[in-house]
C-alpha cells in the first residue's frame, strides 16, 4: 500500500475557449529521513519511514532531530500543472508526540504536571540531487549534513495540529487516514520545470515546533523521550 503521493491537477486545452480540469496522482518512489550530525540513514525500501522530529525506543538514548524526503518521477504528468498537494498516508492512527515547553530557567520544583507544546507542525520543503536520496551507500558525513540541511529550506505548505486535538477521524474504522498538504505556486513551478527536464522531484520535510533542548530537569534525569511526528509510518 503506498502512502505517500503527489496530487497535481493540470488544466488541458489551453489553447481552447474551454479549460478541462484533469487530477494525476503520482506516487513518491522512495522515501526516507536523514539525521542531523553527518549518520548514516537507513533508506533501504522496506524502511519507509517519514517520521520528523526526534524519537527514543525503548532502552536507547534519544535521536538526534530526523528530517524526512519524498522522491516523486512525474514522467506520468503533463505539462501545465496549476495545483499541486503532497497526500500522506497514516496507516497507524496517531503518530504525534508533543513536547514540553519548559522556562528557562527550569523553575524548582518542576510544575505537575509540565506544560506542553501548543501545537506541531509539519513544513514541506523543496529539495534537490534527486540522486542523493535514492543512492545512499558511500555518502561522507559532510555531504549528508547538507542533504539534511537541505530538507528545511524553501517552504511550499504545511500540516499543524493542536494540543489536545486528535487527528481527523479516518473515512472508516480500521482504514488508513490520508492527509492532504496543499502546496504553494512555488512548489507549482518546480513541478513544471521537474517535468520539462529530467521529471524527477524532490520534496522534503521537517517539524518546525520541535524543542532543541536536553529535556532534563533540575537533578539531571531525562525525563521526555519523544517529540515526533507521523510515527510507526514505516507499518504496513
């Protein structure tokens, strides 16, 4: 089941009094993330996961911030794109850790129960080497770094939730949900020019929300684990 697509809506004739609207989805041929710090990702196929933000399993120490990237081929879609949305497809229901807004200074003791972060969000991107993200093997650590600093440039649409607020109920009980991201004019023109060159597109994304701190209180514990988006995306 693929879970990650591209929705381009493309008007034909446009050399004719009349405009027909015709809507193409495309779905993403590989996707993944990349970590801050230069590690090596694990892109392999059967791990398609587009989690951003940063997680700990159990018994492991937290990941550093992890970007995520879409590589679409729209060899498939004409010329003349007018609007574009990303599709993400949640086949687990949930998949959004919030995390805590603390003061700086930790006040002490630390309030119970802690505040959280007001919402999170997820930001599109554009990006670029298409090459680099389905050929992963051999990349040195400076070269992944740019790759992954890539990944929070140019905006082109967002996804937020709020504290508190589940995500949108699913057309029907046990089916996956699809989220839809509307994406810029931008975004719309990078699209056309990807189809009159080599048709090749990359999108990325990372959570803009996320709090860069080591979430330790004032004994030093670590006491938050998480703090993701579109976790478990890698379940079929």
């Amino acid at each position: 089941m693929m879970r990650f697509a591209l929705t381009c809506v493309v008007l034909a004739g446009l050399v004719s009094p009349t405009f027909a609207a015709t809507m193409v989805t495309i779905d993403a041929e590989q996707t993944g993330g990349f970590f801050a710090g230069g590690v090596t990702p694990n892109n392999d196929p059967a791990f398609q996961n587009y989690f951003v933000g940063y997680g700990t399993s159990p018994g492991s120490t937290r990941t550093p911030e992890r970007r995520s990237f879409f590589v679409f081929d729209l060899d498939p879609v004409p010329e003349g794109v007018v609007s574009a949305s990303l599709v993400l497809r949640l086949v687990v229901p949930g998949g959004v850790v919030f995390g805590k807004a603390l003061p700086d200074p930790l006040p002490d003791p630390l309030p119970v129960p802690l505040p959280t972060d007001p919402m999170e969000e997820f930001v599109v991107t554009l990006s670029g080497a298409p090459a680099d993200f389905v050929v992963m093997p051999g990349l040195p650590p400076e070269h992944i770094e740019a790759i992954f600093d890539s990944l929070a440039t140019t905006p082109i649409g967002s996804f937020a939730i709020t504290a508190g607020a589940p995500l949108p109920p699913p057309p029907a009980p046990g089916e996956p949900l699809d989220i839809v991201i509307s994406l810029s004019p931008a975004a719309v023109g990078a699209i056309n020019a990807a189809i009159a060159t080599d048709g090749k597109l990359v999108l990325g994304g990372f959570m803009s929300t996320w709090t860069p701190d080591d979430r330790t209180g004032p004994d030093g514990k670590f006491f938050e684990g998480s703090e993701l988006m579109f976790g478990f995306t890698d379940v079929h």
